[in-house]
C-alpha cells in the first residue's frame, strides 16, 4: 500500500486483517509503523506490512490565521472573555498527536451560539498555560486582569476559559483575591479539545456566558450538570472538588448545592446569591506561598512536619482521618509532640477531612480531644484546596489573627457552612 503518501494531519481508512481503522495520521518516528488518532481520542500504531488497503479520506489542511471580529448588538450585554490555556483552548496536534494551544478564533467558532447571548467585547490572554503548572502568581496575575474589567461599567460579565487539573484551586483563589464581587465571573473548562466532535466545551462555554450576563455577582465554575449535552450548573467557587479525571461532569459540589441549573436560552437560579451592585471591587492579592498540604496515612513517619519546618514553611493542612484524627499515643508513629511542637514554633497548622463529605468533629473521640490539645484549628467542613489556599491568603496578612480568620467565611460564598 502506498502508505507513504500520507502526511501528518491526514485523515485516512486502514484496512487490515482484522478490522477497518479511521483515523488521522499522527507523525511516526519508525517508518514501519503508521501511527493514527482515531476518532475516539485513543492513539494505535499499525505496522505497514498488515495493511492491505488504504485510503485518504481528508488531506491535512494548513490552519489559516484570520483576524477575529467582535461584532456588537446593542441589545446585548457585554462579556469578555479571558483565555488562559488547558484542554478547552487546545486542538489536535498532528505531528505529535498531543494537543497544543490554539486561538481565540477557534473558542468562538466552537459556540456561535454565544453572539445570540451577549456580545464578546474583548478577548484577553495574560497567559497560556496548562493549569497543573499553574502557581499562585498566575493566580495573582489573573485577578489582576480581571480586576479593570470589574470596574468597567461598559462590561456586564466575565469568562474565564482554563484547564481542568487545578481549575477549583484557581476559582478558591480569586474568591479570596477579588473583594467585593459586582458581576459574574464563570469560569469554564473542557475535557476534550475543541477541534473533536465530542467536545464539551461548547454547551459549557454558552451556560458560562448566560451565567455572566445572569444578574448573580458570584465567581462560579461551569460545567456539565451530568454526562450528556443537555444543561451545566454554575457551581460554588469554594465548594468544587474534580472527581473524576475524564467525564464531562468532572466537577462536582461539595457540601453544598448549585447556584443555577443552565442550558441555552435559560438560567433557573436555585438559591439566594450576591445579586449585581455599583461597588468598586478591590484586589487582595498578597499571599504567604510557604504553605502545603499533607495527607495523613497510617504508618507515616511525622517527622514531615520537621521537615516543612525546616524549609521555612509557615502553615500546613493536615488532611485528618475520621473526624479528625492522625496516628496518637498508641501508635508507632505518634503525630502528636510533633504538631505541638511545631504550632509553639509559631507554624499554624489547620485540620481538614480526607472524605469528600461530612465535617470534623474532634470531641467525638478522644484522640481528636488529643489533637484538640495541640493548637491544631479544626476546619469543619472545608474542602482541603480551599483550606490550603485560604491559609496562604491569611498568612499573607501579618496582622490578622490565622485563627480567627481561617474560621471566618471572608468572600461572598461559605467557605465553611
């Protein structure tokens, strides 16, 4: 067969013994081995030799770069849009078979519905970046690009498009960084590029933008309600956990309940919420990054404490068994005189739950009493990425007491119920 016609980006039908392949052509480093992307998403590599018919379906295309046209109806209220990289702002690469950044051409063009919802007046990118590289200067640099936005009284609501992996350690910071929210920001995702036909990310794009022309002045994540195409549920920034690595309905709320139920055309609020304001919000950016968190197993050696101590950390979140315990007095590896020492040291040191639901509650058990004894702040019900984010917010203000204020809903949806 004269395989070797193909080039990278071609979609093409291999025949061989067993089975009939459709595919795009994917750039191969042995020359015996045709390697496809198949339409499911899921990469093979046929040897040449089994082939015994092959077919071109698609030449391969080169992307042409077209200017993108903002088109304006007054009707309308205006959106920017805020692109910052991940799954929903990538396409196929045919060299590689990966997915590289694409352009804000494309995000439009997957959902046209969106010119009939609002008018996107601008389309900014202060960075391109997956987001499990994502660290709290990008953070930073995001609210300070949403901040000018903000307080332009031209433009009725945000998008945020970004990656999935670290997407609700994103939402929980700028919950925190933005101070007194006067308009919607949604911040949406996809789980499979845009140039693919099962991608999510249009119905997620057009929920985002009738949440940001909604009158809720909340920071919401975006996403798929369930596994099919039908309607997203505009999710509590500080309540979200990423739950499972691959379905469209990765996100899901913890311990609490949606904002609003979305499809095209509608928005059905479910619960009370910050309504739209005249207020000037105001950045509250600064940070104390010496801060992690630590998953507490049995058998671990608490000498991690030390460790974190000695790199300078200032604040730690221990993910707690049960209702919040770690290894006490009859255990091997007793937590307790280290977690002492270390908060008489001057480090704060929170507790959080390893479940997804449910809170803590330290009097139950007398090794949580024990726990209680150290210093240790119990954090209720906080998710562990809003707890970890909150302390190293906290922590950046010298003057505020930690405990105090990591007990305190500080932002306009509970950390804590």
């Amino acid at each position: 067969m004269k395989t070797k016609t193909f080039a990278p980006g071609d979609r093409v039908a291999l025949q061989t013994k067993s089975k009939l392949w459709k595919g795009y052509v994917l750039e191969s480093h042995d020359s015996e081995v045709i390697l496809l992307k198949l339409e499911s998403g899921y990469n093979i590599g046929i040897r040449e030799g089994e082939i015994l018919d092959a077919k071109v379906l698609e030449k391969a295309k080169p992307k042409e770069k077209k200017e993108v046209v903002l088109e304006k109806n007054t009707k309308l209220k205006n959106v920017v849009i805020i692109i910052t990289g991940g799954t929903i702002s990538s396409r196929l690469d045919p060299k590689s078979g990966g997915v590289i950044p694409t352009d804000a051409e494309d995000i439009l063009n997957i959902a046209p519905e969106i010119k009939e919802i609002c008018n996107v007046v601008k389309i900014d990118t202060p960075f391109m970046k997956f987001s499990e590289d994502m660290d709290p200067k990008d953070w930073r640099k995001l609210a300070e690009t949403c901040e000018p936005y903000l307080n332009d009284e031209s433009v009725d609501g945000i998008i945020i498009t970004h990656g999935t992996d670290t997407l609700h350690y994103t939402s929980v910071a700028l919950s925190f960084f933005i101070r007194d929210l006067n308009k919607p920001i949604a911040i949406t995702y996809s789980q499979r590029s845009i140039d693919r036909a099962s991608t999510d990310a249009a119905l997620n794009l057009i929920c985002s933008a009738e949440y940001a022309t909604s009158d809720i002045a909340e920071i919401a994540l975006i996403g798929h309600k369930n596994s099919d195409d039908k309607s997203c549920i505009a999710m509590p920034a500080k309540r979200v956990r990423k739950l499972h690595t691959s379905r469209r309905d990765a996100f899901k709320i913890v311990n609490d309940t949606p904002l609003a139920e979305i499809t095209s055309g509608k928005i059905k609020i479910l619960k009370t919420f910050n309504a739209r304001s005249n207020k000037k919000p105001k950045l509250d950016t600064k940070f104390q990054e010496k801060v992690s968190l630590i998953k507490v197993h049995p058998g671990q050696d608490p000498s991690i404490i030390e460790y974190y101590e000695q790199q300078g950390y200032k604040g730690l979140i221990l993910e707690t068994t049960g209702l919040g315990q770690v290894p006490g007095k009859s255990s091997s590896t007793n937590w307790l005189p280290k977690i002492k020492k270390a908060i008489q040291n001057g480090m704060v040191i929170c507790a959080t739950a390893q479940t997804i639901y449910g809170r803590l509650n330290p009097n139950v058990y007398s090794s949580g009493r024990e726990l209680q004894k150290t210093g240790i702040i119990f954090l209720e019900d906080m998710l562990s990425e809003t707890a970890l984010i909150k302390l190293g917010w906290v922590l950046g203000h010298k003057n505020w007491n930690p405990k105090e204020k990591m007990l305190e809903n500080v932002s306009n949806r509970l950390d804590k119920k």
